[in-house]
C-alpha cells in the first residue's frame, strides 16, 4: 500500500478519526514513527465492554488487538 492520500494513511497520521469498529472500540492513534516502525495506540473501553469481573471482556480484547495490528504493521 502506497501512502499517499490514502484514507487508512490519514487515520495513521492523525489527520482524520477512526471509522467503523475502530471508532466503536474507542481506538486513537497516538503517535507514528515509520522509520522506526512503531506505532502506539489506545482504546477507550464503554462501561458495555464491561463482564461481571469488572474487566473488558476477552472478546472485545481481540477486536482491540486486530483493530491495532493493521495500523501497526503498515507503519
């Protein structure tokens, strides 16, 4: 993938929000550093994420890790 103009790039460089499942998990890039290939990224988990434990529940953590991974590995 080119970088260019491209939306997915955009979202990576903070120029524009999340979108879709990304934007529900609460996903917000925080900093990007191609030649460094990093990538550091948070979520803010909604009180619905919640189980009985008081945790975020396990699926929902998966859907942060493959929301974080597509990002993480284009940089």
């Amino acid at each position: 993938m080119t970088r260019g103009n491209h939306p997915f790039w955009k979202v990576i460089e903070g120029k524009e929000p999340s979108q879709g499942a990304s934007a529900w998990l609460g996903r917000k890039i925080l900093k990007v550093d191609p030649q460094g290939g990093f990538l550091k990224t948070q979520f803010d988990p909604k009180p619905d994420f919640i189980n009985p434990l008081g945790h975020v529940q396990g699926g929902i953590l998966a859907a942060m890790l493959d929301s974080a991974m597509s990002p993480a590995l284009a940089t």
